[in-house]
C-alpha cells in the first residue's frame, strides 16, 4: 500500500529512495494530477486502478492494487473492518466509454464466490444495463457507475472528471433514426414464449404508472413513438415479437417503459394466457447479439393481458428491469385505462 522497495543489498543495509512516505497516506488529498480535474478517461489504466484504491482507502477501508497477472481476476482487494456488515471485498475497474456488458457483472460475481469475499465491487467510467442489474439483484454485488464515482471522489477528497465537459456527465436528449437501421445506441426486446397462441406484444411509456399521452402507447395500430425511440419490430427466430428501445434517449420526463401482452382478439377470440408459459424477453444490442435474458410470469387461465414486466429508470440515469405478472380479465382494453389510456 505504501509502494515499498527492496533494497538490492539488504544485508549490507542499502537504502532506498522511498517513493510515499507515511505522511503522505491516509485521509489527506490525493489529486491525481495537480491543480486541474483529471480526466478519467484519459488516464493510464494502472493510474485508474491506484485511484479507486485510494478512494476505497479514503472511505475507511484496507485496499492494494493486485499484480497485473495472475489476479483472477481482481483489480484491487479491499478490506472494510466494519463489524457484521464489513469483511473482504473484490473490486474490478473498467475504463470503459460504453456500456459494461452484463457479462462482466456475471464474471465478477463467479470471482465473488471464488474468492470466498463478502461483496463484490464493480467501478467503471461509463454505465450498465437494464440486463446488468437484474443479474445483480438480490447478489452480493455492487455496480458504480462514472457519475457516481466522481460523486464519491469528491466527496472524499480525491479529484476526477468524465471527459472535458465538466466534472459530471449530463445524458443528452438524442432521437433516433426514423428508419431505425443507423448507428444510434439501441436494444432490441425480443419476447418468446410457448404454446401457439397469437399474442399482441406492447410497450407504455410512463411516468410512474401513467402513460406519457396516447402517442407514447406502442402497439400494432401505432408502431412506434413521435420520436422513434420505441418502435416493434419484425421478430427474428425465436422471438415471436419484437421491440426497439432506444433507452438513453427517451423523454427526460419518463422513467418506465412498461412491456405488456395482450390475446389478439382476432386471431384468438376464445383463448386466454394459460398457453402462455416457458415466456421471456431476450435482451439484445443494436446488432440482435444477445446480452441477457429476462424471465417473465406464466399466463393464467381467464386472463386475457399480462404484464410482463417494466424497465425503470434509476437516479444515475441508467435502467434497470423489474419483473411483472398483473394479469387482466378484461384483456387490453382493461390493461391500458390502469395506466391512463382512455379507450373509447
């Protein structure tokens, strides 16, 4: 923690230039890069590493940078002497510009349990998806994202900015392409499920449990939003249904996009979801790779629409997937007036 060397000559009581002396350790500032905010992106990965350790440091706990190889791993080993709720901790720090794939969080929770620790701690500079938190619910996993991590840094004493536009990052409004094939940062939602009954697959944008007006209720006589950030789509094998979401740039005002299912009333008119079973969403990248998968609730018989679940929008902007299973009676119809469509 120190930074210590060995002298070449032990025996003979060599001494050595010492690179931190213990004054310069514990609660004082550490800049990271003089007078102005550093920009985390722009700094040596090892650098990135030392920092998130001192802040670990600075917040009351042991920690040390692991070796470069051979870590398992591990970026930094972490130590909290809180009694009950402290104990051993693994960190990994991902300098990352796009969004961490859920695979990481899946990684870092087998070194959790590999390592036998108390929680694991996963820091980076950009953000995760809905996918990454779901995986993380209920586990012994922490997720820090950049915002939040300048947030901390600052408040203990230490320095850092997200790129040169100011010390915090601010999501901007974006719309996406009205033909949907361009570059824009977008998923797909790809529902599937068993049994052949034809189901109508549809999206809300809420705020709270209300819709946004009627033009932000997705479904197949409107296919998709003013702006274009919700759109169906035709699926692709498995999925039986479709939907693109272009999450970041939603309406800053919403926060839940509600995904529901409903019986096509002409397809099927007698049928109801007691067929809908083995049902999920697969969460896809803007090039269908899949990212995650999203369990949802089995239908039940004499229910007609179902929630299958809601993405919600977290205080740090990033979004995270809550499972449903309200079922309805009164099909659609009923489904859409709980959440403010008025159906004539």
């Amino acid at each position: 923690g120190l930074r210590g060397q060995l002298s070449s000559r032990p025996d003979q009581y060599a001494s050595v230039r010492p690179d931190r002396v213990p004054e310069d350790v514990g609660n004082g500032v550490v800049t990271h890069g003089g007078d102005e905010e550093p920009d985390l992106y722009g700094m040596d990965p090892i650098a990135f590493e030392a920092l998130v350790a001192d802040l670990f440091r600075a917040m009351g706990m042991q920690a040390v940078t692991t070796q470069r190889s051979g870590d398992g791993g591990v970026d930094i080993d972490a130590l909290d002497p809180t009694p009950i709720r402290g104990g051993k901790i693994v960190v990994q720090v991902k300098r990352y510009r796009n969004t961490v794939p859920p695979t990481a969080v899946r990684d870092l929770y087998g070194t959790v349990q590999d390592a036998g620790a108390n929680k694991g701690v996963l820091v980076t500079t950009s953000g995760f998806g809905p996918g990454s938190y779901t995986f993380a619910n209920g586990k012994p996993l922490e997720l820090v994202t950049g915002s939040e991590l300048v947030d901390l840094l600052h408040r203990h004493g230490l320095r850092g900015r997200l790129g040169s536009g100011g010390e915090r990052p601010v999501p901007t409004q974006r719309t996406a392409p009205d033909g949907g094939t361009g570059t824009d940062d977008h998923n797909v939602l790809g529902m599937y499920w068993s049994g052949n009954v034809a189901l109508d697959v549809c999206a809300l944008v809420c705020r709270g449990n209300r819709v946004l007006d009627d033009d932000h209720f997705v479904f197949f006589n409107n296919p998709r939003t003013p702006d274009g950030t919700v759109r169906t789509l035709v699926p692709v094998a498995p999925d039986k249904a479709a939907v693109q979401v272009s999450f970041d740039a939603l309406p800053t005002h919403a926060d839940r996009l509600v995904v529901i299912a409903a019986i096509d009333p002409v397809a099927n008119p007698a049928a109801d979801l007691s067929g809908f079973t083995d049902a999920g969403i697969r969460l896809l990248d803007a090039g269908r790779t899949p990212l995650d998968q999203l369990e949802v609730s089995d239908g039940r018989p004499g229910e007609t629409a179902l929630v299958l679940g809601s993405f919600r929008r977290r205080a740090n902007d990033d979004w995270e997937f809550v499972g449903g299973g309200k079922g309805y009676r009164g099909g659609l119809e009923e489904l859409v007036q709980e959440y403010g469509i008025e159906v004539e």
